[in-house]
C-alpha cells in the first residue's frame, strides 16, 4: 500500500483502514525514500508497531 508522496499523512483514509486490520505491518523504505516520514508517528495512526 503506497503512503503518499511526503509522509505518513498521504495515507488514504481507506488505506488506513486497511493498515489497522492487517495483521503485520513492513515498511520498505530502501527504494521509497519519504523525506518526511516518521515511522514512530506512523505507528501511531496505525496503532501497531511497523
């Protein structure tokens, strides 16, 4: 599921919906640089650890 363009907040609300089911949450962050994000803040609106 993409983030967005800057940070987590371009998660769509659909798509947050869906990271709040999931079971395991991976953030590959190798080949998709995101200036802006904040993993710890992530986790946060996830309500998981990523």
């Amino acid at each position: 599921m993409g983030l967005g363009l800057y940070d987590e907040e371009g998660l769509s609300l659909k798509g947050l919906e869906e990271v709040r089911r999931a079971d395991l949450l991976f953030a590959e962050l190798y080949t998709s640089f995101m200036p802006g994000l904040s993993v710890s803040r992530l986790e946060v609106l996830a309500g998981k650890r990523v």
